[in-house]
C-alpha cells in the first residue's frame, strides 16, 4: 500500500471550522471502536488510507499556508494516529492472555499500519525542517512560547509513530545529524565556509533534532527511570536500527563537542544558545534511561548501547565528556537564562538517579564544574540562583563521606555568604541601597538562600539550617531597611517561609529552635511595625497580599512542623517539656496571630490563596491549641470563630474542608473539656459553638452547598451537637415549628429522630477508647463506624432538604 502526496483527498473545504470538525468526527469514529472491531469493518483500511492522505495533504498545506486551522488539524490527526499505535499495541499485549485468534487479518492491519506511522513521522520530520528553514530569519519575541510548549504533543505523538517502525525512524534521523555534523564540523573546525544563511538553518535543524531525536529515544519517566523503549530492544544483533539506537546520541554528542567554542573565537559569533539549549535538553532527558545504565538486565545483543553507555564499559568517560562540556558551556553562555535553566535541569536529573550521582560524585570534573559555578556566582543571571543553589545542595548531600559533604558544603556556604558580605558591606552601602543595581544585588543573594532552604531535607537539615542561621539578624535589618521595597520584603519572608517548609525539626537542638523562633519573631515584628500607617496603592496590594500570604503559611508549617501526626496527649506532653524562659512553636504563633491578623480585611479573603491560608492557619490553631484559646481577646476569638463561618461560605472546596475540620476540632474539644472540667471552663466557647451549629445546619438545609463537603460538614454537625446538646435540641425544635403544614412538621421531626439515633449510635462506638480525643487533632472521625454516620446524614439531607428549600 503507497501514498501519494498528489492524490487528493475526496474533499475541499472552504472553511477551516468544517474541515477541523470533519478531522475531529473521522478521529472519534475511529477510536470509539476497539480494534478488534475496527478490524473487522470491510472499510477499515480504505479509510484509514484516506485518512492518511488527508495527514498528508495537512502537512503540505501547513508548509504552504501554516494557518490556524491546519495546526489545529494536524494535532488532531496527529494524536488520532498515536491513539491508533497505542491501542493497537495494548491489543497485541493483551492478545495471548485471551486464547483467541484475531477474527481479521491481523497481518495486513499491522503492515499498513506500520507503513502509515512511518510515512507520517517522514512527512512530519521533512515539513518541519523545511519549516524551520522558511522561519530562521523570523526574530523570537521575548515571552513567546518555545518550540517545546507550542509543538510539545506533536512531538510526543510523532514519536510514538516512530518508535512502531524503530529500524527506520532511528536510520533518518541517524542520516540527517550525521550529514549536519558533517556540514558543522567543516565550520566549526575552519576547514570550511558556507552562507551564515545556511549556518543558521542548520543549527535550528539541529534544534529540531534533538527534540524529535529525544522523544523518539526516551520517556520523560519523573520520579522513576524510564525504559528503554520495548520495540528497541527486539531489533537484532547487528541490525541498522540497533546500530543507530547508539549512533543517534553518540551523533549529538558530537555536535555539542563542535558547538562548544572558546568565547572569544571566530566560532563563537555563529554558535547558538537555543541550539546548545536543545542538545543539552536531549541529554538530560536521555540520561534518565540510557547514561550510565547497568549492562546486566539488558539482552546481548544491544552490544552498542552496552558498549557506549553502560557502567560497566564507557558510561562514565560519557559522563565526564559531558561534565566538560557543560562547564565549557556556563563560560560560553553564563548570561543565557534558558541555557542556565537546562543545565540546573540536567543537574538535578543527574542527583535523582542514584547510580548517575555516584559517578557524579567521584568525578574531578563535577569539582571543577561545581568551583566554577560557586565562584561566579554574581556573574549567572539572578533567575537561576535559587534553582541552582538548590541543586547544588540537593547533590552535595549525598556525597560518598561526612567529610566529603561538608567539605561541599563549607564550599556552598562560603560562596553564598561572601556573595552576602560583599552586597550589604559595600562602600556607602546604606546611601545606596536604594540604587536599583543595588536592589537586585540584594534580591539576587536573598535567591541562594531562598534556594539552600528549599533543598533542606532530614538528611542535611543542619546543615542547611547552619548556613542560613549565620544571617538570620541581618535579615531582620534588610526587611526594616527595604520597607518601601516590595520585593527585597516578600524574598526575605519567602526564605524564612521555604527554610521552615522544608526543615527537619527533629535534627535541630533546641538553641536551634530557639534562634529560629526569635528570629521568625522579630521578622513578624519588624514587618507589622513598617505595614502600620503605610498605604499601597492598587498597583501595590498585591504585595501585601503575598507577603501576608507568606507570613500565614509560615505560622501553619511551623505548627504542623511539631504536630502534625501526633494524638493531642503527645502534643501536650511535648508542650510540657518545654523548658522555662524558652520559645516554643505556641509563643510564635500566639505572637503572629496577634500581629498579622489585624492587617488582613474581609475584602483580603476574597483572593483565594490568601483565603486558603488564613483558614488554614486559623484550623490549625483550633486543632492544636484549642486549650489556650481563652487567652485570645474576646474581639479576637470571636474574628477568628467567624473566620470559620466565612470558610464554609467560600465557592473553594480546599478552604470549605479546613473550615468545617476546624469546628469539629472546636466542639470536640468543647465536648471534652466540659465532660472533663464542667461548663464553665467552656462557657466562653459556648455562643460561638451556638452560632457555628446555626451555620451548618442552615448551609446544609437550606443554602446551595458543594456535596463534596457533606461528610466533613457532617462530622462536624456531630461535634457540636455533643457538645451543645441543649443549643442542638432547641435549634431542633425551632425547625420544626418553623413548618406551617402539620405533614412536613411530622416528616421533619421523624427525619431528625433518625439523625439523632445515628448520633447518639457513633457516640456509643467511638467514646470508648479515647477515639474522639484523638478526633480533636485530625478535625475528622476515622474507622469503619462513621460509615454509617456519614450515610444518616447523607439520608437525612435526601429526607428533608427538599421540601425546606421549595418551601
């Protein structure tokens, strides 16, 4: 079976809408059918063969028009193929599994099929180098999309064409990087000339390669390392397609070895980042499956792969090659923000796989990269500082020794906080630390600190805690000098914000703590002091809501930081254990919600982040310090009770389930505390409890209510119906007499009698044992016995809800 390019599809369309829609019902029709079903239509393959002369057609027309409607096209034909491949290939997989032979002729759909995915990944690779070379004069827009998100699913569809046909889709583009080496390598090495014209179409071939080339070699695979796909392990020993599964990457490597020149050379004003960020692109993303792989669950027969990349054979000279030439690269490209990006990527993607860091880390050439980034830090762009800094201490915490890690991070530290001293110690620093030059100096360093604390893990917390604590009080002074600067002020609450996110408590000491938390103090000081009488602009607002954000975020981790997981009697006993005239997590966030909290108004929650975390903030005071609420003012508690109110009404369903964990927490504690101490010690949560049941109950029978949030909202109905059981009864009462027809007073109190019978049933199963104590921390009830709570509720709410809301 042929398809010629000339043969026209059966149709012209005039408008592009119908044509798209006639692509997008041909895609349905044919991946709503199994392919066993496909199959077996007489018409299955002379469609398929019009639908390929349509593809083809499309990629023409996009060569000649590239209008809107034939991209979309494209893309939508494109993944119709992909899907096909898949589906087929799951097929094939399952197939044995059944015992059953195929009811069509299986043979004559794969070799079409095969041929199709071929003929498309040709048609696409030859329009987009002919793209590319229509476009090369086309100046880039800063903040354009890059070629990666624009044809990005392209990509991943095309390479799943090619990967059905491996022999002949690896052998073009084996064929096409080596005639691109050759033409550079004349270039590049000055034993040639051409056209600055074709110099230009030919590294953006070059780009185009590497993306296409590392899709079609291997997965993304995060979290995970990848496989080498399945079909190219069944290539045979010796074969072209086995051959060029080493020969593709060992081309490129080539090509990043020609394009990595001296700075000041000839060469240098023709190289091209955008090129040198594709090739080291297609590395990072090949690493992860083939760099440094382990020769031994692989078949013999991919004797070049072993060869070229395995541990056992060339896997770390490879390595080292590559290490080299990045280096070479920072030099050549350390201004380049994207070149820098790709190279933090491909460090990081070096760190998460464990036999790559190994090598990495017993590699002089990783040192001399790792001297050559530390010691030129003020000359990288400040947009990669914290990425970079992050990774470099990400790596240095798994080195082979003690010794060794401190070693690296001795280095790491010295070089940010050099970096630190020459910034704020400068000549006349105080008269110019306004100078813009000045400012993003400043936020430039504050980024290296930004980036260690995010890369604070349980193993290298001290460490990372060390390094950052050594400026802790200069960081004080910076958020009092910068407050009339937005983004010196949000940067440092962001450190102080990422260190405690990403700290590991358990590994400090408590004079660790007790620094953290004084500094963390004053920082909340400093800040409310500066904020009181300033007025922002509307321009301006949204700083303050950042910074408020990040200060409310602050307080939660911290408190989650010491409590998160444990019951309320390991919580109190760590609170007892708190040694006199010291600061603990309580004085912080006790000090912070006296001093935030004022600045934040009804209007600010209306911006959903800052919603999410100021109920957060207010949930987690409840869940684990609902003992010292009455030291709250009254004007306070009661905001902090209607902050809860306010998140039941919120449209998000994140904040909706804090608020309603928060009052369960509330009337258990309620509920607890009076059986344990009487009413008294609960009288002044008692109205506030009242006007929460209120709430619930009227959201629940009577208000548009997200039914994703039932449960919650139900455990939280039975919390304060515990604990104020004479307020529920009366509210009860009111509901009922509230039903001017007799039938409906009846069907009401007939439906509360259950959901009283199911409360009183959960109390019977889950106050034995301690279970809702241990409630009070979750602000939720856990085990098999409240399934049949959540379901009476869920049943009542069908019974009554209604009727109350048509009435």
């Amino acid at each position: 079976m042929t398809f010629d390019s000339r043969k026209k599809a059966d149709a012209d369309f005039d408008s592009g809408d119908e044509f798209c829609g006639i692509v997008e019902i041909a895609a349905r029709l044919l991946l709503t059918n199994s392919i066993p079903v496909l199959g077996q239509v007489p018409e299955c393959l002379p469609t398929l063969e019009v639908v390929a002369r349509l593809t083809d057609e499309c990629f023409r027309d996009n060569l000649a028009e590239n209008d809107e409607y034939t991209t979309v096209a494209i893309g939508t034909l494109l993944q119709l193929w992909a899907d096909l491949v898949g589906d087929t290939e799951q097929y094939l997989e399952d197939l044995p599994a059944t015992n059953a032979s195929p009811e069509f002729d299986l043979n004559a759909y794969m070799s079409f099929l095969a041929k199709a995915s071929i003929h498309i990944f040709d048609i696409y690779m030859d329009v987009r180098l002919q793209l590319a070379a229509l476009q090369v004069d086309e100046e880039v827009e800063e903040g354009e999309f890059s070629d990666m998100e624009l044809y990005g699913d392209q990509l991943i569809y095309v390479a799943t064409l090619a990967r059905l046909d491996p022999t002949n889709s690896l052998k073009k583009l084996q064929v096409l990087l080596h005639d691109l080496y050759s033409k550079l390598q004349a270039v590049f090495k000055g034993t040639g000339s051409a056209p600055e014209k074709d110099i230009r179409v030919w590294l953006e071939h070059v780009h185009w390669l590497s993306l296409i080339s590392g899709h079609v070699l291997a997965d993304p695979g995060r979290g995970e390392v990848p496989f080498i796909p399945p079909n190219f392990t069944k290539l045979p020993a010796g074969s072209d397609g086995q051959n060029a599964i080493a020969a593709v990457p060992m081309s490129i490597f080539g090509i990043i070895d020609l394009v990595s020149v001296q700075p000041n050379s000839a060469q240098h004003a023709i190289a091209s980042p955008l090129t040198l960020q594709s090739l080291l692109w297609f590395v990072e993303r090949w690493s992860r499956t083939y760099l440094l792989i382990d020769e031994v669950p692989l078949p013999a027969h991919m004797s070049a792969v072993i060869q070229g990349f395995s541990r056992q054979h060339n896997g770390a000279q490879l390595l080292n090659f590559l290490l080299e030439k990045v280096q070479q690269n920072i030099v050549l490209w350390h201004g380049e923000e994207d070149v820098l990006h790709t190279v933090v990527r491909l460090l990081n993607t070096f760190n998460e796989t464990d036999h790559i860091r190994a090598a990495l880390l017993a590699s002089e050439k990783f040192d001399g990269l790792l001297k050559l980034l530390l010691n030129n830090l003020s000359n990288l762009p400040a947009s990669v500082h914290s990425s970079l800094i992050e990774a470099i201490a990400a790596i240095a915490t798994h080195a082979h020794t003690p010794q060794l890690r401190a070693q690296y991070f001795q280095g790491l530290s010295d070089a940010i906080q050099n970096r630190f001293l020459s910034v704020i110690h400068r000549p006349h620093f105080h008269q110019t630390y306004q100078n813009a030059m000045v400012v993003e100096e400043v936020l430039s360093v504050l980024e290296m600190y930004s980036g260690l604390a995010l890369a604070a893990d349980q193993m290298n917390s001290k460490d990372v805690y060390e390094v950052c604590a050594r400026r802790f009080d200069d960081f004080v002074k910076l958020l009092d000098l910068y407050r009339n600067v937005e983004e010196v002020e949000t940067m440092i609450l962001q450190v102080f914000n990422h260190l405690v996110h990403c700290q590991s408590f358990d590994e400090l000491t408590v004079e660790d703590c007790q620094k953290l938390y004084t500094a963390i103090m004053s920082l909340l000081q400093t800040y409310a002091k500066n904020e009181a009488g300033r007025k922002r602009s509307k321009e301006n607002e949204q700083e303050l809501h950042e910074d408020l954000a990040n200060m409310l975020e602050l307080l939660a981790e911290l408190m989650a930081s010491q409590y998160e997981g444990l019951g309320w009697s390991d919580i109190m006993e760590k609170r007892a254990a708190k040694a006199p005239a010291t600061i603990d997590v309580g004085d912080v966030v006790f000090f912070g919600i006296d001093t935030i909290l004022p600045m934040i108004t009804q209007k600010m929650l209306q911006y959903p982040d800052l919603c999410k975390d100021y109920i957060m903030v207010v949930s987690n005071l409840f869940k684990y310090f609902p003992d010292k609420l009455s030291q709250f003012g009254a004007t306070l508690f009661t905001n902090l009770v209607n902050s809860l109110a306010f998140g039941m009404d919120q449209p998000i369903a994140e904040v909706g389930l804090v608020a309603f964990e928060a009052t369960t927490s509330l009337g258990l504690f309620t509920w607890d505390e009076g059986k344990e101490k009487g009413a008294a010690a609960v009288a002044f949560i008692a109205p506030h409890a009242d006007a929460l049941l209120r709430k619930i109950m009227t959201l629940m029978l009577f208000q548009d209510f997200d039914s994703t949030l039932v449960e919650s909202a139900g455990e939280a109905l039975f919390a304060l119906s515990i604990a104020r059981r004479e307020s529920y009864a009366t509210l009860i009462n009111e509901l009922i007499q509230a039903q001017d027809v007799s039938a409906l007073r009846t069907r009401l109190q007939v439906a509360f009698e259950k959901l009283n019978r199911g409360i009183e049933e959960l109390m019977r199963v889950m106050e034995p044992g301690g279970k809702l104590q241990a409630a009070r921390v979750d602000g939720s009830l856990r085990g098999p016995e409240v399934m049949e709570w959540k379901e009476a509720v869920r049943q009542f709410l069908v019974d009554v809800r209604g009727f109350l809301r048509v009435k």
